[in-house]
C-alpha cells in the first residue's frame, strides 16, 4: 500500500498525468485571448472568417482531385472503378488529417472567439455589427428573436426564447471549461459535475469543428433537450456565421431535415440520428440520402446514451390495413382546397400591406399616414398568421423596419390576454401558430367546409342528453 502511494507521489496518477498533458494547451488558449478581446465586433467575426477559410483551404486540394475522381467514375468500366475508389479513400484520410492539423493550429483563436462572443453577449444588451445576407436571412425569421436589422446594421440581443422560456445570456468561459472543450475536442470523454457547464463546454469544440464546413452533430438523450439547446447555444454561433439546425424540429425524410443535416451545427436526438442512418442504408438511389458524410459529434449524457435498451424501435416498413372508416381520403381534398383559398388570400393581403405601407410614406397628413400604417402593418400580420412560410413575405421581412412594426401590431392584439386577437384574425379560415407549432381552424373555416359538404352541423356536437332520451322513446 505505501509503495503504491510512493509511486503515485513520484509518476503521479493517470488524472494528474493527463491534466499536465492538457494544461499547455489551456495556457495557449489563455496567451490568444487578450488579442481577440481587443478586437471589434466587426474584426472578431471577422477573424472567424479567416480562421474557417484557413481550416477549410486545409483540405481543398484533396477535396477538389475527389471531385474529379467521381466524375470519372461514371464513365469507367466497372471492373477499373475499385482503384478509384482506393484513391478517394486515400486522399478523404489526407483530408482528414490535414483538417485535423489545422483545426489544432487555430484552436487557441477559436476557443478564444467563442470565449470573448459569450463575453460580448453578457456584459452587452445589444451587440452591434454591419449586418450580412446571413444576417438578413436570420432576421427574416420570425423564431430568431435574438436579431433585428436596422439599415445597414445588425443588432443581436443578449435575451431570446429557448425551449419555450425567455432566457438572458449570462456565462462566460472559465479554465475549467477551456480544460474540458480540449479534452472533447481530442475524441475523449469529459465527466463533469452539475452546474459545471456542460453544455457551454460544447460550444468550444462544436464551433471549432465546425470550422472545417463538413457538419457537427450534437447528440442530446431527448428532443426537449435538443431543441432547448439548439435555441439557447445557437446565438452564439450564429454571430459567428455558422449556421444551426436540429432534425427534432422536422419531419423524418423530409426536405426540411435534409437542410438541417446540411446546417454546420446539427442538434437531434440520439433516436433520430440513429434513425436517419438506419434510413438511409436502405436508400436506393443517392438523392434519398438524409444524412452526409459524418464528421465530428458531440454526445451529451454520454453515459445514458450508451445504455441501449431498446425502447424505440423503428418500424421501416410493414403492412397498412385499411379499415371501413377512409376520413382522411374523404376531407383531405376539402382540407386542400381551403389551403389553396387561403393561400390565394395571404397573397392578396400580403399586396395589400406592401401597398399601404408604401404609400403611407409619401402620405402628408399625419392622421392619414398612422392611419394607412396600422392598417398595412395588420394586413402584413394576417398574411404571416395566414401563410408563415410564403417566401414573398419572408422576404418582405427582412426589409428594414417591416419585421419591428409587423411584431408592435402583434403586441397590440396579444395584450390583455389575446383580448383583440379574434378581430385580427376574423377574415382567415385557419390561424397558423409557428412557436405553437399549431394550426387552429377559425369560424369563417369552420363555415366554409361545412358549406362545402353540405352539412351545416358538421362542427356542432351533438347533445347525448335528447339523443339518449330518443332512444329511450
């Protein structure tokens, strides 16, 4: 037992031998930092900029003879093509290696970006930098409530709603955390205490690693989890210019997952990962993909991940058996149809706004002019509630002002507990909730189907009480 501690007092343990393997590279981080804190925030994105396309020249030379390479194989006899594909996999491990070389090159700055972003958004209500296409592209969204554009400026804020909760940044990096995103950065595994910031750790590595454009997965044990901390991490990588999405919020095999998958930050469950991939080895053709070619994750609750006890499983496939009771092929055309009248409308209120908004600009008469804005800035609001997604409105958004003045009418109709909301909302047929992710049909739908049917009690309840006395007759 003594000789035991005697070697541990002269070589050390295997914690303390990794802690001084690690230290140098804290340290590294420490002597970048003051460098970067000194920078504006237009130079630190800036040097985000540099850094990335330093780590994705990296690779460019293999990536681009890999490109030639699978050109070619179409056009080549079958049984040559092995060799070609000996030498893509020789030049994706070049690759490889040369990002990697890379990535430990400009990890003291990276690490240190992130650091002084998390800084930033903590000792700053608003973090002001010229705004970008990416920039106006956030902004045009109505779930990133962290930006707003005015001119040629883009304003991010240090509060937004993550996980359904209004949240304020309020964390910077420590040693502890700069210790821990090495280790994970490294492929190992970080065990770490409640309350030390796991999920702040991550932000390190995942942005580091996203660096490269090749994708990073962040595996998370639920889709809460998922979502929460795709909205709550998401800021501060998207200062930064890269893009963030998470596969919980779509459907499985859908275009709007295979834009998730193609984001630079990809936050999913393990189930849904796991199911993506299981998907897409039955794939016939390359365009069912879902997934790309895996590069770099992080998993969250490593312990409880690994544990698989075979809870969800996945039916691929297996027979539907249709029953007497067909509603769905009975009312999905009706429910088409409505969709295309309100569709039809969206558009007309959507030219309506513009115009009203456009003419009340060159109007004189204060009166006159508040007057055409309020009815402009409703007409806009009952085409985003009619239609979110339309691209001409999306678009129309991200004009400066329109986005401000659509969310104040908003205000307006959501005080006193939605008590002027039903007028807003009177001329659609149907109210579509984006952070509700709910589409509720109104009285002017509920009518319209109703009307289409021939049934004018097809959305009244019946009383049991007089049919129960009924049959009772």
């Amino acid at each position: 037992m003594n000789f035991t501690k005697l070697l541990k007092a002269l070589f050390g343990d295997k914690s303390t031998r990794d802690m001084k393997l690690i230290q140098p590279y804290v340290e590294k981080i420490k002597e970048a930092y003051p460098a970067i804190k000194e920078l504006s925030n237009d130079e630190l994105r800036a040097k985000t900029k540099e850094i990335r396309q330093y780590v994705q020249d990296a690779g460019k030379q293999q990536r681009e003879e890999i490109n030639k390479l699978r050109e070619s194989i179409e056009g080549t006899p079958i049984d040559e093509r092995e060799s070609i594909f000996n030498k893509i996999d020789k030049l994706e491990k070049e690759a490889l290696d040369n990002y990697e070389r890379a990535l430990d090159e400009v990890m003291p700055i990276a690490f240190s970006i992130v650091k002084d972003t998390a800084r930033r958004f903590t000792e700053n209500e608003e973090t002001i930098v010229t705004a970008n296409d990416f920039d106006r592209e956030l902004a045009a969204d109505p779930q990133k409530d962290f930006i707003t554009i005015d001119g040629d400026k883009a304003i991010y804020h240090n509060h937004w709603t993550a996980g359904g909760n209004d949240l304020k940044w309020e964390m910077v990096h420590y040693d502890v955390q700069l210790f821990g995103g090495t280790v994970l950065h490294q492929g190992k595994i970080a065990e770490m205490a409640t309350g030390e910031g796991k999920t702040l750790v991550a932000t390190l590595p995942v942005f580091l690693n996203a660096l490269t454009g090749n994708g990073v997965h962040v595996v998370t044990v639920n889709d809460y989890l998922a979502k929460r901390d795709s909205e709550w991490m998401g800021p501060l990588y998207e200062f930064n210019g890269l893009s963030v999405d998470c596969i919980d919020k779509h459907q499985p095999n859908s275009p709007e997952r295979r834009r998730a998958y193609q984001a630079d930050i990809t936050f999913g469950t393990n189930n849904e990962f796991g199911f993506d991939y299981l998907r897409d080895n039955m794939a016939v053709s390359p365009a069912d993909l879902v997934q790309r070619k895996h590069n770099y994750a992080i998993v969250d609750e490593v312990d409880s991940v690994l544990i698989d006890d075979a809870r969800t499983p996945l039916i691929i496939s297996g027979p539907v058996p249709k029953g007497d009771d067909q509603m769905f092929e009975e009312y999905q055309p009706l429910v088409q149809k409505l969709f295309e009248v309100q569709r039809k409308q969206a558009t007309e209120l959507l030219a309506d706004a513009r115009s009203k908004i456009s003419r009340a600009a060159n109007t004189k008469d204060e009166k006159e002019r508040q007057a055409m804005v309020e009815e402009g800035f409703l007409a806009l609001y009952r085409s985003y509630k009619a239609l979110p997604k339309n691209k001409a409105l999306i678009k129309f958004l991200s004009e400066d002002g329109i986005k401000s003045g659509m969310l104040k009418t908003e205000e307006f109709y959501m005080a006193n507990n939605n008590r002027e909301m039903p007028k807003a909302v009177e001329p659609l047929y149907f109210v579509t909730d984006e952070k509700m992710n709910s589409c509720d049909l109104t009285d002017k739908g509920a009518a319209w189907l109703a009307k289409e049917v021939n049934d004018d009690k097809l959305f009244v309840l019946p009383d049991i009480t007089t049919q129960l006395s009924q049959l009772e007759k």
